[in-house]
C-alpha cells in the first residue's frame, strides 16, 4: 500500500511539473509582473505597465529612459495615467461618443497595456500589433472605452496599447533644447515614446507569447500620422514588419514642382522653437531650469494667457517634425522615393471623414502597387445608428466612427447597435488581425492593383444586413 501511494505521489509531482500556471509571473525589464484574466475566459490583460521612466522633472522635454526597477511582483490591474492634457467636456464633440469619462492625466504617462491568450508562452510566437491612438497629437489615451483587446487576443494576436506625451510635452520645439540634446534637436518627444515602446515590445513580448519578429503597428487620425512617421524614420529599422493607416491620408497629390513636405522642416522647426521661446520668456521662464520647474497647469494655459494679456495670437504647433534625427524627411518624400519601410501596409478613411483623403489615398497605393508591394485599401461606409432623437453629436460614417468595430467593442458603446451591426465588426476585426497575422487580411479583401484600383467598402445593406456586394468592390471617384 505504501509502494503504490508512493508512485502515485510521484506521477502526481512529475505531471504538476510540467504544468504551467494560466497566469504565470513574467520576468520583463523593471522586474516581475503578473497580469489579470480578462472578461473572455483564457485572455489575460496586463494593465499599466512602465515601458520607461516617468518624463517628469529633469526628464522633461528629454528622450525617454529606460524604466525605473521595482520590487516584487507588480499585479498590472491597474491603467496608468493618459498623458497631460485638457479635460474633455462638451465642446468636442468626441466628448459623448468617447471621451465621456477621463482618467487621471499626468506627465507620468508612458505605460502600455497587453492582451494576451498565451502568457508565459514564448514559444507561441504569436503574431503582436502595437495600437496608437489618435486626438490630434493632444489628447487621447491607449485604453479608450473603444479600445478593447479582448477580441484581437481571441483570435490570436497579442495587442499592446500605448500612451505617448501630447501637446507641449511631447511635441515643443525651443532653442535651449536644441542646444542641450546630444542629437542637436528637440519637439518629437512623442514620436520618441512610440519608438521606446516599440523597442520595449521586441524586447520583452516574447514572455507575453508574441513573436518580436512580426510586429504590425496602427493607429488612426494622429495615430495614423504617427504610424506614417515611424514608417519612414531611421530610427525604427527593421522592427516593424507590417502597418496600418487609418483616416491619416496618404501621399499628397500637389502641383508639379511643389515640394511634398507635409511636416514642418528643419528651418520651419526653428521659427516654431522661436514662437515657443518668445511666450516662455514672456512668462519668465527663460532657463531650462525654469521651464522644468513650471507646473504642468502653467505651461498647458501658457498659450492662451499670452494671447490675452499681449494681443498676439499665437497658434503653437504640436505634431511631430522633420528634425534630420527621428525623420530625416516627410512621409509624402520618403513614400515617392521609395524610402518608407518595405512591408505589407493597409491604408483607409471613413465615408465623412475630414477632408478629402482618397486622392492621397489612391496615389499611395499607386506607388505601392506599380513598385509590386502589397496594399490593401478600405472606406469604412457605415453610418453609426441613432436613437430616435438624433442624440448623437456624431453622424454619419464620421471620422474615428470604425473604432467600435475594429476592436468589436460596441458593448461599451452608447449608440443602438443592432445584429448586424456586430456582424459587420466580426468581419472587420477578422480583416484586421488576419492582415497582422499574414499581411493579408483575407475575407474577399483583394489587394489593390493598377489593373483592379479597388477598395474593400465596410457597409450594411439597405434592409440591415452586411452588404456582400460591396465589400471589395471598386469605389467609384466622385
């Protein structure tokens, strides 16, 4: 009796050995950390985690560093802060459709979030998308009520959300920068957070059962420029294997001769350096030692108090520029020369959204397609449903109005979704993460050809089903 309780004993330790936990701890840089189970059984969420050290002080205005060590185990169940910016209240009118609840913002912002259906499984090397999100280089942070992993992570992609500085903090240029960076430059300290993450996700995705070697990054609006930014900066080599841009146009049609700079240039920078300097000085904040010292509230009302107190009305810029370091030049350059990453991209727009982007949409993949590289080209054209008032501030196919359906997130949503409305977004979000599978998102979804110029258009039919005739048939020019 004893012999047989003792094998028993023993095929129990042999088979407990070679049972992993669901949710493992995870050994990554700063130290260790456990994630959380999601809503959806087998997905685990890990939130908040530190990619580099808080911008905060002397780091203000600086590079990011890298993240700050901690002790014990870090239960990553918890968001952190999106980066500094304006509350949002009625006068955007994003504020209902997704803005309706801000967290807490602070300088002490760079943390990204993971949703994974394999932790502590390096050897899935599954395929792992990178999400930036958009708000004009000013607001916005990587968990929106519309960005929700779960389902991406279902169907086997490891999706990693990020927070980046905005506005002043992230994107001003001033002299006295310039002269204390080791690059000679200063104003794309946001684009900077993105590369760290991107560098932070090679490094440590593996432990989240991601393979560092297929990467795809996308974003929409500013996220989307950001994704065009880091497409074509040096300082991202070959860590990006796939990309999508999302209501971010394409390469700007313009007059023969005129040049294609769509981000202001070196010299522009310094006039831009010039404008920020003349309100700090103004403000007596003419060191760098005072500018860090500045409260984040002084700084953020800066602009506004200047206009009314002198008169002049000064218009700041905050979105990333050409610097000769994180971009040696515009997208629109690098995309017509041939110079941007050479890798799968899916480029698309809403029906009513800003401007008017399938020109420079179409000449994208004109450049793509004739040089024999994969692209696939989308209109999103369904007009989001209403309630009987028309409450909804946002109508129509409206710029960002894809977001619900990307991340299959309606439910957290206001709007009177219907079945098909969900269908419609199983269908999207399957185009979206098969393309971050394979670089080819499946479904009926043709690449664009010059000999089939064709567009997958996302609608629904006029008796509510998801329109099969549309999808990936060609969009007629207007």
């Amino acid at each position: 009796m004893r012999t047989i309780s003792f094998f028993a004993a023993v095929i129990m330790a042999v088979a407990l050995v070679g049972c992993k936990p669901a949710n493992p701890v995870l050994e990554i840089e700063g130290g260790k950390i456990q994630g959380v189970e999601s809503s959806v059984k087998g997905v685990y969420i890990y939130k908040g985690i530190p990619f580099a050290a808080p911008p905060v002080g002397d780091l203000r205005w600086k590079e990011p560093q890298p993240v700050v060590p901690w002790d014990g185990v870090k239960i990553a169940d918890t968001f952190g802060p999106g980066a500094m910016q304006a509350k949002h209240d009625s006068s955007n009118p994003w504020t209902s459709e997704f803005y309706w609840e801000d967290p807490e913002f602070s300088e002490d912002c760079l943390y990204l979030n993971v949703w994974t259906p394999a932790p502590g499984k390096p050897d899935k090397k599954l395929p792992v998308a990178m999400w930036i999100h958009g708000g004009a280089y000013t607001g916005g942070w990587g968990y929106e009520p519309e960005f929700d992993g779960k389902v991406w992570a279902e169907k086997g992609v490891v999706l990693v959300t990020i927070n980046y500085r905005l506005g002043i903090f992230g994107f001003m240029n001033h002299p006295l920068l310039v002269e204390e960076s080791p690059h000679h430059v200063s104003g794309n300290y946001g684009i900077l957070d993105q590369i760290a993450a991107l560098k932070w996700i090679y490094a440590n995705i593996a432990q989240f059962g991601g393979d560092p070697e297929n990467i795809t990054i996308f974003g929409q609006s500013a996220g989307a420029g950001s994704v065009k930014t880091l497409v074509a900066s040096p300082l991202t080599g070959n860590l990006i294997k796939k990309a999508i841009i999302q209501s971010g146009g394409g390469v700007n049609v313009r007059p023969a001769g005129a040049p294609a700079a769509t981000q202001p240039t070196v010299s522009q920078m310094i006039l831009l350096g010039e404008a920020y300097k003349a309100g700090l000085d103004w403000a007596g904040y003419d060191t760098l030692e005072k500018m860090r010292a500045a409260s984040a509230a002084e700084l953020m009302a800066l602009p506004a108090r200047y206009t009314a107190e002198t008169g002049i009305n000064v218009r700041l810029s905050t979105s990333p520029v050409i610097d000769g370091y994180v971009s040696s030049e515009s997208f629109d350059t690098a995309a017509l020369e041939g110079r941007i990453k050479d890798i799968p991209y899916m480029i698309g727009y809403t029906r009513d959204d800003m401007g008017n982007p399938e020109e420079g949409v179409r000449r994208f993949c004109e450049l793509r397609s004739a040089a024999g590289k994969p692209v696939y080209a989308y209109q999103f054209a369904h007009a989001l449903p209403d309630d009987e008032a028309g409450s909804h501030d946002m109508k129509g196919a409206f710029h960002s109005s894809e977001l619900w359906y990307m991340f299959k997130s309606l439910d957290r949503g206001d709007r009177p979704f219907t079945k098909a409305d969900w269908e419609l977004a199983e269908h999207v979000v399957s185009c979206w993460t098969n393309f971050a599978k394979t670089g080819d998102p499946g479904l009926g979804w043709k690449a664009y050809t010059p000999s089939a110029p064709d567009f997958m258009v996302f609608d629904l039919s006029a008796d509510g089903t998801k329109d099969a005739s549309a999808m990936g048939a060609p969009l007629k020019r207007e």
